[in-house]
C-alpha cells in the first residue's frame, strides 16, 4: 500500500467502509468481528445488538453506501469517467479482502480507497489501513499479483464536503 500517489492514472475505485449487518442472524456475528481479540462475552454481545434488533437488524449503513456507490457511479457516468467501483467493507460482506480479490480477478492494477469515514483517527484511518495491508498479505499468499493500493486524503475541511453543510 503506498501513501505517495502515482502519476499513473487509477483503473478503478474502492469505496470501503465499515460494514453492518444486513438483518437479525446477522447481529451477533457483525459484532463478534467488530470485537475480535477482544474477549468480550457473547451476551455482552447479545445485550448491545439490541440496537441493531430495533431496526430489524439491519444497519442503515449498507444502504447508505449503496446510494454512494450509485451516485459515484452516475457522477462518473456524467463525467465520462470510466472508471469502476467497488464496494469492500472491515467488518461485514462484502467483506474488503473479498472485494480486492475480486479487483486482482478483474485486472485492476491500480487502486484509489475511498474510506467512508470523513475524520483521521485510529479506527477512521490507521485500522483502514491496517486493513488493506492485512488483505494484501492474504492475497499475496494466495499467489495473486498485488495492486497499488492508495488510501485518498481525509475530507473533513475539503471544500467539496464542507461547502454543501454551510
């Protein structure tokens, strides 16, 4: 993964996010790879799901990317920019290691990572990018070529992101 960006024009992007489950067998297992290597006991993970069981267990995140996802799609459509996105999430389907196996699959050689999380912080950049690089070791045990991956910049005083709140 790098944190210089290549003149060479990307080949497609990476919307990646945290993820959340997507009805109410999915709660506890969501939960249980939000926690991993922490110990924390399966009721404890039971009791805090009830926020998930209110909505039916479904986090309004994965709708949310998908509305992302469309609108970059047609944003990019709109500007004649071919380029393809990807959706790869930490701790739900479809789950990041996934998604760029699927990229590697589909040729992509070159990776712009569009984080979901606006702010720098440890789970809002260093964990993505320990994620990306712990998704690449395992594709790299696989034997598969490795893309260049670059994580874009934080957006939280971009223009573009603040202009539209004020």
């Amino acid at each position: 993964m790098s944190d210089q960006h290549d003149p060479a024009p990307y080949d497609a992007l990476l919307l990646l996010s945290f993820g959340g489950p997507e009805g109410p067998d999915d709660v506890v297992p969501f939960l249980e790879n939000v926690t991993r290597g922490r110990g924390i006991p399966k009721e404890r993970l039971k009791e805090v799901g009830q926020h998930y069981f209110l909505f039916g267990g479904v986090s309004p995140i994965n709708d949310h990317n998908r509305a992302l996802l469309d609108a970059l799609r047609e944003d990019f459509a709109r500007a004649g920019l071919d380029l393809p996105v990807y959706w790869g999430n930490r701790n739900w389907a479809p789950y990041l290691t996934d998604t760029l196996r699927e990229m590697v699959t589909d040729g992509r050689r070159h990776i712009a990572v569009l984080t979901t999380s606006a702010y720098a912080s440890y789970s809002g950049c260093r964990q993505y990018r320990e994620n990306l690089a712990d998704a690449l070791a395992t594709l790299e045990a696989e034997g598969l070529p490795l893309p260049r991956v670059d994580k874009l910049r934080h957006y939280f005083n971009h223009p573009g992101f603040l202009q539209p709140m004020t």
